[in-house]
C-alpha cells in the first residue's frame, strides 16, 4: 500500500478537495452503474472523512459528473454516510490542478495521486492548529 502523509501546521484547519468515483466509491466507466444502489465506500474513506469533519476540516467534493446528476449523487452521499460542505459537479475528466499562494514560504497547496479504487487506507492528513503569537 503506497502510503501519503501530509502535516499541516496553521491557524485554521484544512479544506480537503476530494474526487468522487474511483476515490470515495468504485468508478464505474458508464456512470449509472454506480447509481442502483449497490455502491459501497471504499476502504476507510468513511472513517477519513468523518475524522476530517470533527476536526473542522472543509471538504469540498470535486467531480466530472455533469450537474444534472447532482440530485442522484447528493442521495448517494447521503445513504453513505459522507459528510462534506460543497459538492462542484462539471470538473471534467482531465487532470485537476490545485493553485495557491506561499505567505512566508510555507506550502499551502498539496496533492495526493490515489491508485483508483484503493480507498484511503495510508493517506494520513494530520492537523496542528498552530499558537497564536499573541498579538
Ligand atoms: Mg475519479
């Protein structure tokens, strides 16, 4: 198992941008497959995101599904269990690519490559809420 850690040290907690088919569930090549109902979470994709909402994270779901599919898809979530704040539907297929700005050159833009369908056993976003310098 390819293993993917990030530590995070900031004021504020993270917003995790997460695909969904192929990362939370098993992508499917023709869509409506993944929509009778017999869609399960991959391997410990409920626990991460229920561990990254308790901790305040953000988590806005990003995929290629066109939007006529929202209703369907926000089901899904839901029957599942997947706690998220935002879901953006019409990314496209391609590549996705995460742009920020470095304030006192620390990272603020991260990626992580799954293999399709492995779930997210070994991807470990840990969060340090850094102190307050007092002013
Ligand atoms: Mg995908």
């Amino acid at each position: 198992m390819k293993k993917s850690q990030i530590s995070i040290e900031h004021a504020c907690p993270p917003t995790i941008f997460s695909d969904i088919d192929g990362t939370i569930w098993k992508h499917e090549w023709d869509v409506r497959h993944s929509m009778n109902g017999t869609q399960r979470l991959l391997p410990d994709v409920f626990h991460k995101f229920l561990d990254w909402h308790r901790q305040g994270f953000r988590i806005i779901l990003t995929t290629g599904r066109p939007e006529f599919l929202r209703e369907d898809t926000e089901r899904q979530l839901k029957e599942l269990g997947i706690f998220y704040n935002q879901l953006v539907m019409d990314c496209g297929p391609g590549p996705r690519v995460l742009i920020n700005d470095t304030p006192n050159d620390t990272p603020k833009a991260y990626a992580v490559n799954l293999e399709r369908d492995s779930g997210l056993e070994g991807v470990d976003i840990s969060y340090t809420q850094e102190k307050s310098n007092g002013d």
